[in-house]
C-alpha cells in the first residue's frame, strides 16, 4: 500500500522541494530597476478595507489647518461639535464613527455605479483634513473656531483650478468642503465662512425631520435672555441666526422631509420659515411624488447655477433604520429613498455640505446610522466631482441598461409634476403603448 503522507514527508527529508500551500512562494518583483522603495510598495501599499489608520474612505489625510501645503479639492472636515444640542449629546464623536463606517469605500473600489465614475480617482483632489480641534466648553469661542477653521481652509486654492486652462467654465473660487458633524449647528460657522467668499446669500439645500429655523425664544427659558445671549446658538436655530444675518438665499431655500412637531396650537412655526424664505417638503409627500419627484421639486426650485449649501441632517432618515441621532422622529425615508434623491439632484451647484447629528453612542451594533452618513457623504462628493467632470467637457458615463435614467434637472411646473412623473415610468419601465394598470 503507498503512503502519500510518507511520500511527502521523505521528500522534505531528503531536501527535496515541492511547491505547496505552506512554502510562502516569493512575492513577484516589480519590474527590472525598481527601486527599494518601490519594492515596498508593491507589496505593502494597498490597504484592506478594515486595515490602516481610519481615514474617510482611506484617503489621504493632513490635518489642513496646519498644513498649508497639502492641496485639495473637496476636503473631508470632522466638526466635533455637540454642545447646542436641545436633547441626545454625543455627535462629538460622529466624525470618527463616519470614518470607521466609511471603510468599505476603499478609493480603488469606490466606482459609483449609479453615476458612472469614481469620485475618490476622477479629475479632483479629495482629501480628509482631519478635525476642527472645537472647544467643548465655550459655544461662543467653539462657534468662532469653526468659523475661522472655515474661512482658513476656503482661502486654499484648489489645486484643479491650475489645470483648467481647457475647462469650459471657469474653475472653482474656493475648494469644497464637506464637513462631519457634529450637532447640526455647524452650519451657522459654515455658512458665515463661505459668504464670505460669495458675498451674497447662498441657496440652503436641508435634510432633516425638523425645521432649523426656530426663533431662539421657542425653547422656554426665563434664565436666557433672547435675543443676543450665547443660548441662542443651539442646533435647532442656526437657520434662523443665518438668516437674520442675511447668509441664506429666500424663495431658493429647500427643507425636505420634514415632519417635526410644532409649537403650540397652530401653524406658526411654518410662517416664521417661510418669512425666512424656506420652501417645505414633507416626509409624507415621498408616498405621492416619489424619490424622484422630490428630486425633481428641489431642483425646479434651485435650478442647476445658484450655489447652494447642501445640509443634511442624519435624523431625515426613520430612526428604525438611522437610530443614532440627537432627536429621532419616527415616520422617516428610507436611507435608499434619500440616495435616490441626492442622485436626482446631482446637477445642483454645491458649494459646500454637511453630514450632521450622528451620535454613535444611540447607534446599533451594526453601526447603522455612521454607515448610512458615510453613503450620503460618498454621493455628495461623486455628484460634486460628476459636476467638475461635465464643466471639464468630459463624458458621463450611464449605467448599461439603466440609461433612461439620465439625470439632470427639468423645468416644469409643480402642478402635473406628479402625472407627468407617473407618466414617465409607466412609458420607460413598460414600454409606450403598452397596457398599465392605474396602480402603478
Ligand atoms: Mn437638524
């Protein structure tokens, strides 16, 4: 009888080799004159998605603050701000849990389908910028750090704008940056910094169960005197301070998916954003329009050129399915209904985003919330670069078979909006002619 495992184990005696599991084969040598380093790199460079320092989607990161060297044009800032908030602490820690939750979008798989091309290795430089250090026991000194944070890091020119010789439009004023919350009411600081730079009032694009625009007296308190007190700075009245401070664009400016409670017995809440200039989208309204009917209301309403801010509050999804968060409201979008939307919006003129209001510590095993955060920052950064590659000249690519869904925005009125929607699927999903049940 012949014994395999004597076979073997007589070879290994005798010094005779044979290549096998366990035998570590050399590593394949880059080609001839590679250098030591990039021996190296051949074989240590590429990262697993759970290996590495905890980047945004492992990209390169320097603190930007204080490093005036390091380019970029779409910068990645962690706002680690949460002391504004009227109800759950903890957003503090939303930029590191959006970070770790960000793990999977490893740059050399990050090719969005949907848009057709990937935003971590097209035409722009994306970075992670690290955190804004922001005092967590002064709101006044942590409101004017960001602030100054901001308005450093959108003085840096982004490097694409010295390559764009060719572009058909002219290059970027300042480098976008989307920002981790943090509380939601970072904005305020980003919104001062970037009128800054524009020097007029900005569209604000917002996401979010709530309206934001609260008059700072809506929260009762005989102790703070309203207005003109530090208290007035809070996560649920940023809106209102940036409009008195004239930052926010009226009759341009969106909420969507609102379905926040009101004060007292009436309306009144509604009329003090729309003297704001806020035009309201309900969570409800998604059951009627449809994702891309809510797409195509917000871009009928802020068009393709203004610029705009684009907020979005984490608790605008169903805390089923985003519990991490300050003030959940039940009875929100699905986190596919809001990438659906933000890919309908694609064509909007970004000049600057947030992802707000993750707080970890109220998240799920599976990290839920901080996973969806991170989605909806890897939709902003590919519809902003998708944008770049359009004012290039480039081609845009479809998704094979799905071509109908094109994108971009279209001009018509808000009534018949709906049939015409309906309308369209029934014609592109069946086929004209063909018989359609009135349920669709
Ligand atoms: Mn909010």
């Amino acid at each position: 009888m012949k014994c395999m495992t004597c076979v073997g184990l007589v070879a290994a005696l005798s010094g005779v080799t044979s290549a096998s599991f366990y035998d570590n084969p050399p590593v394949e040598q880059p080609p001839q004159g590679g250098s030591p380093l990039e021996e190296l790199q051949a074989k240590w460079s590429s990262d697993w998605a759970f290996t590495g320092i905890s980047t945004f989607a492992h990209l390169p990161h320097q603190k930007c603050l204080t490093t005036p060297s390091f380019p970029f044009d779409i910068a990645i800032l962690g706002a680690p701000f949460d002391t504004a908030v009227s109800y759950r602490p903890g957003a503090r820690f939303g930029p590191r849990a959006i970070r770790a939750a960000s793990a999977r979008q490893a740059p050399y798989r990050s090719f969005n389908h949907r848009a057709g091309l990937n935003p971590y290795t097209s035409w722009a430089s994306v970075v992670d910028c690290g955190d804004i250090p922001v005092t967590p026991f002064d709101n006044a000194l942590a409101l004017y750090q960001m602030e100054s944070a901001y308005t450093e890091l959108l003085a840096r020119p982004p490097p694409s704008a010295a390559t764009t010789t060719k572009v058909a439009l002219s290059p970027w004023q300042h480098p976008r940056i989307i920002s981790l919350g943090g509380d939601h009411s970072i904005a305020l600081a980003a919104l001062r910094a970037l009128h800054r730079i524009h020097k007029s009032p900005i569209a604000v694009l917002h996401f979010d169960a709530h309206l934001d625009t609260w008059h700072p007296g809506a929260y009762p308190s005989v102790w703070a005197k309203t207005p003109g007190s530090q208290s007035d700075f809070t996560h649920g009245t940023m809106f209102w301070l940036a409009s008195q401070e004239g930052l926010i664009k009226h009759n341009s400016s969106v909420h969507a998916g609102l379905r926040t409670r009101l004060g007292g017995e009436s309306f009144g809440d509604y009329d003090v954003d729309t003297d704001q200039g806020f035009y309201r989208i309900e969570a409800d309204d998604i059951d009627d329009l449809r994702p891309d009917g809510i797409a195509k209301l917000i871009m009928q309403r802020i068009g393709t050129e203004i610029p705009v801010y684009l907020s979005v509050d984490i608790d605008v999804i169903d805390p089923g399915l985003a519990p991490g968060t300050g003030t959940p409201e039940p009875g929100g979008w699905t986190t596919r209904e809001l990438i659906r939307i933000l890919r309908g919006i694609e064509g909007l003129n970004v000049v600057g985003a947030d992802v707000v209001e993750v707080a970890p510590s109220y998240d799920g095993r599976g990290e839920e919330t901080a996973l969806a955060a991170a989605q909806v920052v890897y939709e902003i950064v590919t519809s902003v670069v998708k944008r770049g590659v359009k004012e290039r000249g480039g081609d845009v690519k479809y998704t094979p078979g799905r071509e109908w869904l094109g994108g971009g925005a279209e001009k018509e009125s808000a009534g018949g909006l709906l049939a015409k929607t309906v309308e369209e699927v029934k014609q592109k999903v069946l086929g004209e002619g063909e018989a359609v049940k009135d349920e669709l």
